[in-house]
C-alpha cells in the first residue's frame, strides 16, 4: 500500500539562488585535476598477500554469509520529491514505488517536500518515519530532484526547481537522523551532485548498517527522467531481482551499474529523421548521457555486513501465485563468473585446453575492477594461502584473478574481481583502483591464442 503524504504549496520562504548550468562543462563532468603523476600512496603497503586475503575474505562475507537468512520482520520506504518539481520525477517515483510495494511487499511512503519551509517539514516527516526503528528493521530512503554542492563541501543542497530562487534544504541533516536509527538504512539519491558523504560523529552510536546507492559521483550531472536515468535502471534491476534470490545491496550496485553502462549510443538525427554526419563523413553518435552510480558504505555494523534484500513474505490473507510464476529464478549476474582464479601450477591439459580455447572476443557478463594492491614482500608460500583463502569462497564471489605480479620496491599485485566483492572490501591505502574492465586481459588472450596457432602448424 502506498501512502502520499500532500503538501500544500506556499509561498516561497526559505530561498537559494542556484548556480550557473555554465558552472558545469557541456559533456557534464567535473574536471578533477589529473593524477598522471600521482605517487602519494606508493609508500603504503600491507605486510603480505595474506593480509590481503584476509581483507577479501571480510568483504566476502559481507555479502554472502547472511543472504539466506531473514533478518527484516519489516521494510519501510520513503520516497521524496519536491511539490514544486519540474523534473516531472513523479512518473519514476510512483514505478519505483510500486516495485517496492507489490513485488516486495514494503511499506511505502510518498511524502512531497513543500516550499514553505522545506527544511523543518522534511525533519518533521523523517522524525515521525523513525517512529519505526526496530533492529529488525529496514528503511529505505529515495531522493529524485535537484541537488547542487554545498559551500563547505559537505553533503549537497537539495533545491525545487531551476529558478534562479528556489527552495533548498540541507541534505545532511537528514543522513544524520538516519545514522542515529538501530535499523538497517538504505540511501537512493537520484539527483547531480548526489556522491554521499563521510558519516558525522553520531554514527557511533548505530547498531545497523548504511549503505547508499547515488546516480553520480565522478560525473556532476546525473541524467534527467527517461531511459538514461539512474531511477529507470533502479526499477527494472528490483523488479527482475523480485523474482530470484536474495541479493546483497553490493549486488544491486553491480546490477544498475551494468545496465546503465554497458549499451550501445544511438546516431543523432535531425529534424527530418536524418542520421548526422561530421565534416569527415563519419556518422555522428550522441553524448554519453548514463553516469556511473557510486556505492557507499556510510555505518557499518561489525562484523561488516552489506543489506539483504528479498520480498518479505506473504500474509495468510493474500492470494497465492501461480507455481509457474512462483518458480521462475533470476540467477545472480555474478553466478556464472566468466574467469574464475586459476593459479595452479599444475600441468592438467583439461584445465590448459579450457584456457586455450577461451576467445579474446568473451565479454565478462558484469563489469569488473581492476585494482593494484602494493605488498612488503610475497614469499612462495603466500601462492597456497591465497589459493586456499579463494577455495573457501561461495560459487558467486570466485570470480577474482590475479592479472600480475611484479618486483619493485616491493611487490605490486594487479587483480582483477567482481565489482559487488571490490565494494565491500575494507579500505585500504594500499589498494588502488585502477578502472573498470568488461573482458579478460587481451593481450595474455592474444598471446595464448597465437601460441595455439603456431603449435597447430
């Protein structure tokens, strides 16, 4: 049951000019100053690959250990739009909430933040929403509208509309309340500018875990409502989940991520349906319009664990599905990892021939991260440490390779693995991200597969 709390529009009160659409570069990202450069964090190292493992093996169980067991007697959701929106988010905001209320059976709330005094009404309404903190428990905040950085650098300004006076709110006053809950908190903020912050002080006081999805983080600029935006992808990636497993929070990243990110531009055309061309004659695509959703752990309960999501199960007087649609599963977009680790020295020609014929053209189902972990030293002994700690993982979480491994002050280690396993590793200086990647090393592919042809001769 979804229930909307009206506002009733007022006259303008608390207002905030909004900066310069100019403030932003036409391609909509933030330009960072480069780190080409950057060697701030080669001195920092782990003792060995076993601290490594270790580390992996805390993400791990992050977001497998408890996936099968029920821990919410009781979801709550959110949703939050201005009265005043000219989005038009109301059309994604009431998908999103029917998702969340008739395939996974959460209680939803719609409340429409209004001008006159938005600050103390949003306070007011996410007080009497907190009434519901239980330890067993989960809320599930959703944020759709406008956002812009604030002066301090601290979580963003939300704002109504794109007048050049319109009201705003303080989007850190409402985390903090949040951070204080014994439940479990879920964050969406589909909005620019809508990277989370750092937790404040009062998050020592939280029992449960936080954890954030937002539309942008690298990117300033999150798209507006339509099939590139981050809340379109939300729902469609919830509404297949319904029907499959329970899935980590991590997972869900993975999942938005990979549907927002992994599509083909169309061509622009003109008002008259033809394709553009350049002055080469080359076909002219339109501009990346999808961003790249940021994960966050903001309170994190110990031992880490990442939330579990799943339909909370039926009442006694709902009517029951049908066993051919109560059968179908959605598998888990990391079930069937693509490259799992192989480290074996072993000369087993099964294993060496499955090598061989992988193709340089396989696509990993999911994007992955590459990630360089810089170690004191790496003894022949730590090899069996980390092939035992990787034996030990669930089916779903063994998609982790090791890419390189080079001498140098110390030892470098290039890895690649699943993106759901890189968010909820521990933070470490010593581990850097390096990017994305959506296939296997080419050039070892490359390299295997003219090996072949010349021993086929």
């Amino acid at each position: 049951m979804i229930n909307t709390t009206t506002a009733i529009p007022a006259v303008l009160l608390d207002d905030a000019t909004v900066g310069s659409e100019h403030d932003v570069p036409e391609d909509g990202f933030i330009r960072l100053k480069t780190n080409t450069h950057d060697v701030s964090y080669t001195g920092e190292h782990i003792p060995d690959i076993a601290h490594f493992a270790a580390d992996l093996n805390i993400a791990v169980n992050a977001g497998w250990a408890q996936r099968h067991e029920a821990r919410y007697s009781k979801v709550h959701v959110l949703l939050l739009k201005w009265v005043d929106d000219d989005l038009g988010v109301d059309s994604e905001l009431k998908d999103l909430g029917q998702v969340f209320s008739g395939l996974f059976r959460y209680d939803v709330d719609v409340f429409e933040i209004p001008n006159e005094k938005p600050d103390k009404a949003l306070s007011r309404r996410v007080i009497d929403f907190l009434e519901n903190d239980s330890d067993q428990a989960l809320f599930i905040v959703y944020y759709g509208g406008h956002a812009k950085p604030s002066q301090t650098n601290g979580a963003p300004i939300w704002y109504a509309n794109r007048k050049a006076i319109t009201p705003s709110l303080p989007s850190a006053g409402i985390q903090s309340k949040f951070e204080e809950a014994d439940a479990d908190v879920l964050l969406l903020y589909d909005c620019c500018n809508s990277a989370v912050t750092a937790a404040s002080s009062s998050a020592q006081l939280h029992r449960g875990s936080t954890e954030a999805i937002a539309a942008c983080g690298y990117e300033a600029i999150a798209p507006e409502v339509g099939p590139h935006s981050f809340s379109n992808a939300l729902s469609e990636v919830l509404a297949l989940a319904s029907k499959g497993q329970p899935f980590s929070i991590a997972e869900l990243h993975t999942r938005v991520l990979t549907r927002l990110k992994c599509w083909t531009p169309s061509f622009i055309k003109d008002e008259k349906g033809k394709r553009r061309e350049d002055k080469a004659g080359k076909l002219v695509f339109e501009k990346q319009q999808r961003c790249t959703p940021i994960y966050t752990i903001i309170c994190e309960a110990q031992p880490r664990r990442s939330i579990i999501l799943a339909p909370l199960k039926k009442l006694a007087t709902e009517p029951e599905t049908s066993s051919s649609t109560s059968s179908q599963s959605t598998a888990s977009p990391l079930s069937h990892p693509v490259d799992p680790l192989t480290l074996s020295e072993s000369s087993d020609v099964s294993d060496h021939a499955r090598k061989r014929k992988r193709s340089i053209d396989d696509a990993i189902e999911c994007p992955q991260v590459l990630i360089t972990v810089r170690m004191d030293t790496c003894r022949p002994g730590d090899m069996e440490t980390w092939k035992k700690c990787i034996r030990n993982f669930p089916p779903e979480a063994r998609g982790v390779k090791i890419e390189g491994m080079y001498g140098s002050f110390s030892t470098l280690l290039l890895l690649r693995l699943p993106l759901a396993v890189w968010d909820l590793l521990p933070d470490n200086r010593a581990y850097s991200f390096v990017g994305f990647v959506t296939t296997a090393n080419l050039i070892t592919e490359k390299m295997n597969t003219s090996d072949d042809q010349i021993l086929t001769r």
